[in-house]
C-alpha cells in the first residue's frame, strides 16, 4: 500500500507513482511526434488541460448552474456561466 504521509495530497505524480509518469511522458511525446487521424482527437492549449486538472475535478457537479443537486457549487456555477 502506498504511504499516505502528511504530503501525499501535494506531491507530484513523479513521487507518487514513477511508472505513470513516464507513461504521460511517452503519450506526451507519441501525439508530439505523429499524426493522429482520427476526428475526435483533438490537441487542447495547456490552459485547458491546467483546468481539467484543477480542484474542480474533485466537485460532482450535478445539473445546471444555480440548478444543482449538490451543495458548494457557486464556484463551479460561476466556471460553467463563464463557458456558455
């Protein structure tokens, strides 16, 4: 089991899990270094891939802004308005 020390929540993908990360490095570099064609793959700015992985991927967001199922949404509602 891995060790869940004071800092595990904080710690890059590198210190966590080593084999991982050289797998999103090899991906990283196959959609560098060839052409994909396939439609529904698509190359996205950094900015996006920033957000996906950003503490809103920790909030189930059920239903439409102001509209939710569950609390603490005002953050992710004021994210989704900014988007329509």
């Amino acid at each position: 089991m891995t060790d869940l020390g004071p800092d595990y929540f904080t710690k890059p993908v590198g210190e966590v899990d080593p084999e991982i990360a050289q797998l999103l490095r090899d991906e990283t570099r196959r959609q560098e270094t060839t052409l994909e064609m396939i439609a529904s793959e698509n190359f996205v700015p950094q900015a996006v891939m920033d957000c996906q992985g950003s503490t809103l991927t920790n909030k189930y967001a059920e239903g439409l802004p102001g509209k939710r199922y569950y609390g603490g949404c005002e953050f992710v509602d004021e994210v989704e308005t900014l988007a329509i």
